[in-house]
C-alpha cells in the first residue's frame, strides 16, 4: 500500500515536471492551466497524507519555510567572467581580426549569437541530477549562496529530465524579470504605498536578495541558461551551441533567439534583426553577445583579466523617446554640488517608466538651451539615469520658462556659489548643509586634519544615520553610553574614540583650517593662511583683495574663503568647536614662517612690470620688511630705470643688488618655498 502512494507520488511528480519541461523548455503546453493546477493540488494533497514521502526535489517544495539569517558565500569552482564590450561595428571587426588572427585562421569563424540580457548571472550546481546550490557572480571569485530563492522560480528545474547529465554539472545563466512581470509589481507596489523599482534588472536583484524565500516566490523571476561551469563525469559536445541544445534536453531554458552564424557578417545581421525586434520581445536586452563556437577554439583564445577573448558584447545605442520638462529641481550632492534634475512627463523608455533625468550642471542646461516646458529627447543607458539629449526646437511652445540656478541651498538654505569658468555650483554650507554632513565629519576627523584616531568614515555615517551628531562639534558631546550603544561598538573602543576625541582638541590653526572642510583650500593653503594670519579672528573679516597678499591664493580661494566665513552657520559651528575647548598655540604672525621673515629690502628707480607698491605688497606677503633707505643692515637693493645714490650706497656697502628681472625670478622662486 504505502509503495502504492509512494508509486502515485513519484508519477505524479514526474508528470508535472514533464508538463513544466513542455511548458517552459519546448514551448508547448498540453494540458490548461487549470489541468495543471489539479495536478499539483493532488500532489500537495498525497504528500500532506504522507509527509514521510516529501523530498526536497518535489515541485511542490519550492518555497522554504524559514527566512535566513544571512547569505552565506560561495566559492566559484571557475570563476564567472564579464564581457568585453563593443560599441560600434568597428569594434566587432576589430575583434573578429583578433580572434582570426589568434587562431591564425583565415576563414570564416563560427559564431554563436545570443541576447544578452539584463538581469544576474548566477550559477546552479547539479549533483546527480538534483539541484544542490545556486549562487550569484558576486565579484566573479565568491558569490552568495542564494539557493532558496533560486528554488522558486519555476523555470529552474529541481530535478533533471532525462539521465544523460553530468554527475557533477554547474549550469550558468541570467535571472531577469520579464517587462510584463515588471510592470505588474510596480504596479501593486504602487498601491500599497511600497517601493518601486526603477527597471527590471534592479527589481530583479532585489527580488533574488531577499533573506525570505516566500518574497521571492511572489516575484515574476525568469531565467536562461547560456553556459555551463564546472563539469566532472560526462562528455560534453564540443561545440557551445550543441551545448546550449543538451542543456535543453536536461531541462534547461535556453532563449529562444540564439543563431549559429557564419563570419562577422552573420553576426552584424544578427545584431540588426534582434535590435529590430528588441521592443516587442518581452524582456529587456541591452545588446547581444557574439561567442566562438568552437570549444576547442574557445580554449586557445583564453581570456584576459576577467573578459575571455572568445566573446564579445556587443550593445545597443541608448533608446531615445521625447516628452515634456514639467520642472527642474536641484539636488545637493555630498560635496554640496547642486545638479539640476528635470522632472518629466512620465514615458516608457524599452519597457521602463522615466520620469526624471539629469541635467548635469547649469552650462549643460545653457549649452543645451534646455527650458521649462520643452519638449526633449532623452535617453536611458542601461542602468544609468537617464538625460536629457536635446531639446527638439521645432517643437518649442510659446511660453517657457528659463532655468535659474538658485541663489539658495535646497537642503539648508545657505548660499549658493557659482564661480566664474567653473560648471559645477556649490552649496557654501559645507559644514550645516544635511546633504554634506557626512562628508564633512568624515574629512574634519581624518588625520591630516584633526586626526580623530578610530573615527573612521563607517563610524561617522553610523553617528549620523542614528542622529548622534550632526556637525563636527557634535562630536565633542558624544557620550560614552552612546557610542556604546552603537551596533559592533564594544565599551572599550567607544572610550578609546572619547580619548582619541579628547587629544584632538589640541591641535594647530593650519590644520583647523584645513579641517572646516573650505572649498579649494588644501593643507598648504591652510598653513599659508595660518602663517599669514597667525590667528582665527582675522578670517572672519577678510576680503577678497586681502587674502589674495597671500601666496598660493588666487580670487577663486579667496572667494571661498570668504563665502565661507560669511555664512553664520558656519561661525557658529567654529564657535561651539571653540567653546568645546578646541585651541592652538598661537602662530607668531606671519613674519617668522615666512620665507623672506627677517630680511629687508630696498625699492629704487622704476620698475617697468610692476609698480613700488605691488611690489612691497609682494614682499611683505612673504614676511619681508620694506625700508626707505639703504644701511648695512639691508639685505637686497631692489633697482629699476634711472636708480640713483641708493644704487650707489648699496654698492659701497657691498649690499645684494637685484635688477629687475633678477627680482621677479627671485620673487618666483621664492613663492614657490613658501
Ligand atoms: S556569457 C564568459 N551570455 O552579461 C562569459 N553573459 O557582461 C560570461 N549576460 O555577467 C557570460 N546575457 O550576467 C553571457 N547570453 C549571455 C548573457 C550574458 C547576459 C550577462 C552576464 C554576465 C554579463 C557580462
């Protein structure tokens, strides 16, 4: 009797597993869904009866009970390689002559073409027939153990068909999610108020990442295989495509599309007939992948680095729609760059909603001539984010509205920065602005700045994300019990970070200011500033004119630097960095750390390339002293046209004498010391 029910499972199992072959692999059903349905109700009722008959490689045992903790990771047998890509049909001829030139063949090569999909690798390992382990590319070395949610996707098989496989066999492919599938999901997650993905291949990855299985069941995940991994036991076919065809017969889904051709030709015509059918297939393709058939062949071509020289990638030119600009937002990036984003009138590009795209700066919006209310042409590349290409003048409507670089921070409000010649504008509120807090605790603490031992940048975004600071002198307030509170925060190292925190306080102006993070102000300009200044206050008044005295500062610094200390903020967080108890010793201003500190000079005559004054300005940016007469003490006799007695006097002193040009090298030279 129980051999019986033991017997009705097991044909039970191989008749729907024949109906999933026919349905998926050959493409043609014979029995309705409804049938099948029936079937595999009468399956999960027999196996209910009798649980002492379940087997992990019953259809019915797709689905796990059990989230998982983690993914555990995989060591790949081989590694899974990438793609050499190929833009123009150049670039396949170019690897057509490689690949003849290899192989030293003259004739026509063998080609296998196939769509190259825009999913995830993965890889299936196989062991007699039973589907043992699936594991994603990872970084081609180690992937991830995704077994469970590989299991639900109906399209792999659990079990083999036939009993010509390999005992051991590693079968490779793509998991996508189909356009159809897509859509839907993004559809009901729409609804329910849950996230959405931007395309396929993201919805796809997030699907196979799931710790619960029973989500990813609930995901429309397809699949086809185009290769095989690690083999033992079993002679594979010599050529990939009488592969691909074996793969078929084991149960495999292989796509439909792939052709045999002859020479580069066969492949170019190849590439022409899929990208005319690419927006009606039901997938998402971003080019096809051309293989050398010929296994043996394939051998001796090998690969480079991580792309074998036997396969290239050849992809399609970014799909172009137009639509409408209905506004333009500004985004702050973390270096507080603001990029214009235009809002569009939503519009399908291969299969996916677009309705937003980047404008990249305010000189591409002007070299563009892009306006509020135009209508344009954009493209998506894959999964970048889709831009604008231009805008289609004819189409322009009467009224439009010109795009203005805000005078304000979106985030925070502080001002805004254009500098002349420059393409990117700038949010000045580098140590408020929330867009940039990150960036900036990161670089105020590292260690050529205040040097906050074991405040490394992980640790900064955790203190952030969990809002424990949010600016640099927030980091003085930091408790014990809440460092320690953080997650792989033992009490020991919160302690150290509140010592390390501590020791920091004492440090130097130069690196002070080069730790606020000022836009272009490096740690020489920092030191300059610091030398030149000797203390903090003086920064806060400084003009344009003023800071340019200083070497190394050009007007677009000094325009930095004056922003910067103009803003409020800004001033308020120094001052509560002050008020915490951060100091320096006072640098002896300017004069001593200057190069020219202690020698004195002279000006006589006319000098032709510059006037007296800039050049004692010069001079005294450097630390010298400027004196009206000549005396032994006198270091250098500066002499221009028609110099009179102080030339003379210099020389009866044996005083240096410098004639103009001599000057303005030495002043070179001499800039470049400080
Ligand atoms: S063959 C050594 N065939 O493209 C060969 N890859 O850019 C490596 N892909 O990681 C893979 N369709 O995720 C191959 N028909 C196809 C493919 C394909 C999509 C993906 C795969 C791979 C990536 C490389």
């Amino acid at each position: 009797m129980t051999n019986n029910i033991s017997h009705t499972i097991e044909s039970l199992r191989q008749r729907i597993n024949d109906h999933n072959y026919r349905y998926y692999v050959l493409d043609d059903p014979r029995i309705s869904d409804a049938e099948y349905d029936t079937l595999f109700a009468e399956l999960q009722s027999l196996e209910k009866q009798h649980p002492e008959f379940i087997t992990t490689d019953s259809p019915t045992q797709r689905v796990g009970a059990v989230p998982l903790k983690e993914f555990a990771e995989v060591q790949h047998d081989i590694p899974m390689l990438s793609l050499e890509n190929a833009f123009t049909e150049e670039d396949v001829i170019a690897f057509n002559h490689r690949v003849q030139e290899r192989l030293d063949r003259v004739q026509d090569i063998e080609y296998n073409c196939e769509p190259k999909l825009d999913g995830l690798a993965v890889s299936l390992r196989y062991e007699h027939g039973l589907l043992v382990r699936a594991a994603t590319r990872g970084d081609g070395a180690t992937g991830e153990d995704i077994t469970e949610n590989i299991r639900t996707i109906k399209m792999v098989p659990l079990r083999l068909q036939g009993k010509e496989y390999p005992p051991i066999l590693e079968v490779r492919g793509e998991v996508y999610m189909p356009k159809a599938g897509f859509i839907a999901l993004n559809k009901k997650a729409e609804i329910k108020g849950e996230k959405i993905f931007a395309n396929p291949r993201n919805a796809a990855a997030g699907s196979l990442r799931q710790l619960n299985p029973r989500i990813t069941a609930a995901r429309p995940l397809a699949i086809f295989c185009y290769g095989v991994g690690k083999v033992e036991g079993g002679v594979l076919p010599s050529k990939h495509s009488d592969i691909l065809a074996v793969l078929k017969t084991w149960g495999f889904v292989v796509n439909p599309e792939i052709e045999v051709v002859t020479g580069i030709a066969g492949c170019l015509d190849f590439y022409k007939k899929i990208g005319k059918k690419r927006p009606n297939l039901p997938y998402e393709i971003d080019g096809v992948v051309y293989k050398v058939n010929n296994l043996q062949d394939q051998e001796r071509l090998g690969f480079v680095s991580r792309a074998p020289r036997w396969a290239l990638a050849h992809k399609f030119p970014a799909e172009q729609v137009q639509t409408v600009i209905e506004s333009v937002e500004f985004q702050v990036g973390r270096t507080g760059a603001l990029t214009p984003v235009a809002r569009l009138r939503p519009v399908a590009v291969s299969g996916v909603t677009v309705s937003n795209a980047t404008l990249h700066n305010m000189d591409e919006v002007k070299r563009k001539d892009i306006h509020i209310g135009d209508i344009v042409i954009i493209q998506r590349a894959g999964d970048v984010i889709p831009e604008v290409v231009s805008v289609v003048i004819e189409k322009r409507p009467a009224i439009t509205e010109k795009i203005k670089l805000p005078e304000h921070c979106p985030v925070c409000h502080s001002v805004v920065e254009q500098i002349e010649d420059e393409a990117i504008a700038r949010c000045s509120g580098g140590l408020f602005c929330p867009a940039q807090r990150k960036e900036a605790v990161k670089h105020f603490a590292s260690r050529r700045a205040m040097d906050i031992e074991g405040l490394g940048d992980k640790l900064v975004e955790q203190l952030i994300d969990n809002d424990l600071i949010s600016n640099p002198a927030d980091l003085y307030k930091l408790k014990l019990d809440e460092l320690a509170g953080l997650e792989r925060m033992a009490e020991k190292s919160a302690q150290n970070l509140l010592e390390a925190l501590e020791k920091s306080k004492k440090t130097t102006l130069a690196r002070f200011l080069y730790a606020l993070g000022i836009r272009e102000v490096g740690e020489a300009t920092a030191k300059n500033l610091a030398n030149f200044f000797g203390e903090l206050e003086p920064l806060f008044s400084a003009t344009v004119e003023s800071l340019q005295e200083i070497s190394d500062v050009g007007p677009i610094v000094a325009q930095h630097i004056v922003t910067f200390f103009s803003e409020d903020h800004n001033r308020d967080v120094i001052k509560k960095l002050l008020a915490v108890g951060v100091h320096w010793e006072t640098v002896k201003k300017s004069a001593s750390a200057l190069v020219l500190a202690g020698k004195t000079f002279v000006l006589t005559g006319t000098l032709v390339s510059l006037s007296r004054d800039e050049a004692k300005d010069k001079l005294e940016a450097l630390g010298a002293k400027v004196a009206g007469s000549v005396s032994a003490k006198t270091s250098y006799v500066v002499v221009g046209a028609d110099a009179g007695s102080k030339l003379k006097k210099a020389k009866e002193l044996g005083v240096a004498v410098l004639e103009e040009e001599d000057f303005l090298q030495f002043l070179q030279v001499i800039a470049k010391k400080n």
